[in-house]
C-alpha cells in the first residue's frame, strides 16, 4: 500500500471514529488505554507513567492547553499516533530498553474509536 493509499484509508478510518464517537464504549477505550499507553503516559495522561522520563524525548503531557487545541484541530490526532507512529521507533525502543514487554494487539476501528473516545474525554475533563 502507498502513501497516497494509507492516507486515504487513515482519513476514511478518522472521519468514521469522529463520527461514531457516541458509539465509544468508553471502558474498553479505558482498558486499553490503562493496559497499552498509561506506562508512558501515565494514568491521568500527563506524562507521569513509569517510563516517561525515560524515553528521548520525554512523553508529553497531553491535558496541557497546547495538546487540547491540537485535538481540537485535528481531532485525529490520537488515532493517527498509534497507526502512524510519527516518532518513529521511540515507542517499541523505550519499552525495549526498560525490558517491557506489550504484547501485540489487532487494532480494529472499535478499539480505535473506544481508545479516541477516552482519551478524549480525560484529555477535556469530561
């Protein structure tokens, strides 16, 4: 698949999790949330999990005004994080060198939107 192709996909994946978002099923937005991002992130989402400070650069904050204004910019911005991976190898090689291990999971667009969805709603105090 090309980019121009992947792109696509990604925008017609982005407008379906945007539009379907009152069909998040926000406790298995949490699950995975807790389960596959909070070692970093922390479980308030301000960067404050176990690994953050050991990564290069150190996870962000995502509550702060600057984060909200992006997610409201472009609300795709948490789904395209994870399908995307604009830092590249950050993530895998963080965990790596901390000896952390996730297993894999079979993202479909449920637990895209689930995960969008909570995230969201922590990230605008909902």
């Amino acid at each position: 698949m090309n980019i121009k192709t992947s792109s696509i996909a990604l925008l017609g994946i982005l407008s379906f999790i945007q539009a379907s978002a009152s069909f998040a099923d926000n406790a298995n937005g949490k699950t995975l949330y807790l389960q596959r991002c909070a070692v970093c992130h922390g479980a308030d989402i301000k960067g404050t999990g176990p690994l953050a400070r050991k990564s290069n650069p150190p996870t962000p904050d995502l509550t702060t005004p600057a984060f909200k204004k992006r997610l409201t910019d472009y609300p795709g911005v948490i789904v395209s994080s994870i399908i995307l991976r604009p830092n590249g190898n950050l993530i895998p090689r963080t965990l790596q060198e901390n000896g952390v291990k996730i297993p894999p999971h079979p993202w479909n667009v449920k637990d895209l939107r689930d995960l969008h969805q909570y995230m969201s709603d922590v990230i605008s105090n909902k």
